[in-house]
C-alpha cells in the first residue's frame, strides 16, 4: 500500500477489499489513529475493542474484553496504542459512573484515567489534533471539554435553554475552533454554534440556526418524495464532522440523513439521498482530499459521493449486511467499512 495520492479515485479506478477481520457483533465505533497504520474497531454488543494493523491488514492480538465499563465509542488519542472509549456500562453503577469515558492503554490493557461527569449516555468523543484536549457530548444535553493528563472537566458549553435533545461537537482539523450543533424545540430546526478553541469561555463566536423548513426544501429538491422529505428533515442528527477545509460539515441523521453544511454560514450544500437507507441511521465520512463522501448502507454497500456536486461516483459493494461504520485512512489510500466484519479496501 503506497501513501495516498491527491485523489483517491473511485470513478476510474476503484478499490478493492484487500482483507476481511472477522468479529461476532456488528460494529458501533470504528476510528484511524493520525498515522494511518492503526485502527480501533468497538462492538457493543460483545464488549469488545480490536486493534487492526491497517499495513497489514490483520489483527495480530485478541480484542480487549471490557464488560465492566462496556464499549460502544472509541477515539483515538496522539499515542497509538492508548484510546478513550466509553459504554453503558453496569446498571448497577451510578449513573455518572455507568456514562465515564476511560482513557485506556492497549499496550498493557491498563485504563489510565476515567473522566466524570456526564450524566446521559455519551453521543460523541473528539480529539483535539492538535493538544490533549477532547470534547465530549451526552443525552444529558451537554457538551464537556476536557485534557487526558488530568481527570477533571476543563469546561462545560452552555447551550440554549431551548436546545430539546443530544448536542453533538466536533474539532476542525486545525485544532483553532470546536463546532456544536443542538436541536431546536418542537423539531424547528437546529443550532450551530462555532467556538474557538483557545478563548471557549468567551461564548461562541457564530451563533448560526439551521431552520426544518429549509432542510425540507433541500431534499425535496433532490427529488425526494415531499412526505419522505418532511420525515427526514425532522430526524434526529447523530453525527457532525468538518471536512479538513474547515469550510463544509458533514451531518448524519437516522432515517438515512446525510447533508453537507456550510461551516461558516451554516446553509445547506448538498444532500445525498439514498431510499434504500430509510429505516436506520447512517456512517459517513469524507476522504482526506475533501473530493468525495462515503456513506455506508442497509444493503452492505457503500455509497461514494462526490462532495462538491452530489453526484454518486460509485457503489461499492462486499459486505452481507449493514454497514454501520466507514472511515478513510488519513495517510494512506485505504478505506475502511464494517459491519460485524470489518473490510479494508485499497487501491
């Protein structure tokens, strides 16, 4: 496998599965370590955290067991072999307790750290590119920031007292601001708020609002039925991610939501409408050129998109159900997609 070129190419030359890891419950969380070699592979379902040798393609030692804390999200921190990663934990736990993010090491399968404070179920865990710092976001309609060399919450985001459901954040690939994104009372839409990251106590510094009327409109005029659209439009949001422009955000949806935003504006850019994938939430990503966005389907396909005009470049097909994960390696030209297994698709 060769460093990635300027464009992975998915029009002329498409990838191909170049190795299968096997797993026994499909796959909640899957996530590239910076330098491209690893990748953390989490199943809810079995508790169990896999480390996969991405110049290899296998996974040389047995996936980590964790049913005390449980697994469901994993993130990858700057040192390869340790990850913050949270679960459901034990109902017998208290809750602030059964909702901690652990920051472990797999070299010797020790947790380091756990942070406390939550009190919902985590819906996402980023990592600052550039420092110690990651954010966190939960059902308890916050969103926390906090340093993995110490245990205690760095700052907590004040969202709108009209925010009716779980924020989600995310780092743009600087490192300079954090984007958060909330929904709006009785489904009207949803808020974005954009902060820099080295004066966050100071309050956002766009406060940007995403009307439902306007997300209607803009997949009905991708041809989508008006009743179907009406539907998707009021789904709820699970994920946001900025291109490494900083100038698009990627957000997904349950019922099959994917859409591009403007990350300076917040208006709508794209939406990539798939009528197979209507029953689920779907995994998206872009590649590392910003050319082209992956979308993982019902069916075991998976969509490749280009970013900039909507059009589908390709279907790429291999997986026998689901897919609920895709990421694309940031330094090498390889994909990845899972289902319960997990492929990684060269070129």
């Amino acid at each position: 496998m060769m460093e990635a070129p300027k464009q992975m190419d998915f029009l002329r030359a498409p990838p191909s599965i170049g190795s299968v890891i096997k797993g026994g419950a499909p796959v909640t969380s899957m996530s590239y370590h910076r330098d491209g070699t690893h990748l953390f592979v989490t199943s809810q379902e079995d508790s169990k955290l896999r480390l996969v040798d991405c110049l290899k393609g296998t996974s040389d030692k047995p996936a980590i067991q964790c049913i005390r804390e449980g697994v469901r999200l994993v993130e990858p921190t700057h040192h390869n072999q340790c990850v913050l990663f949270t679960g459901k934990g034990s109902k017998t736990q208290p809750l602030i307790q059964r909702n901690a993010i652990h920051y472990l090491s797999l070299y010797d399968n020790k947790i380091l750290r756990n942070f406390k404070g939550h009190a919902g179920e985590i819906t996402d865990l980023n990592m600052s590119p550039v420092d110690d710092t990651f954010l966190s976001s939960s059902t308890d309609r916050t969103v926390r920031l906090w340093n993995v060399q110490q245990a205690g919450c760095l700052a907590e985001m004040e969202l709108p007292s009209t925010v009716d459901g779980a924020p989600h954040a995310c780092f743009d690939s600087t490192g300079l601001v954090f984007g958060i994104t909330a929904p709006m009372a009785a489904g009207s839409g949803h808020f974005i708020h954009l902060y820099d990251a080295r004066n966050y106590s100071g309050g956002a510094f766009a406060e940007l609002k995403l009307q439902q009327s306007n997300i209607e409109k803009a997949i009905h005029s991708k041809g989508v039925a008006p009743e179907l659209a009406m539907v998707l439009s009021r789904s709820e949001w699970t994920s946001i991610k900025f291109d490494k422009s900083g100038k698009q955000l990627l957000v997904t949806g349950k019922k099959g939501l994917v859409m591009t935003l403007d990350g300076f504006d917040g208006t709508i850019t794209n939406v990539f409408s798939n009528p197979s994938s209507t029953n689920g939430e779907l995994s998206a990503c872009f590649t590392p050129d910003d050319r082209t966005i992956l979308t993982g389907n019902e069916d075991g396909s998976i969509h490749c998109w280009n970013a900039k005009n909507g059009n589908l470049l390709r279907k790429l097909e291999g997986h026998t159900n689901r897919v609920g994960c895709v990421a694309a390696n940031p330094k090498y030209a390889q994909v990845a997609s899972a289902c319960s297994n997990t492929a990684l698709w060269n070129w």
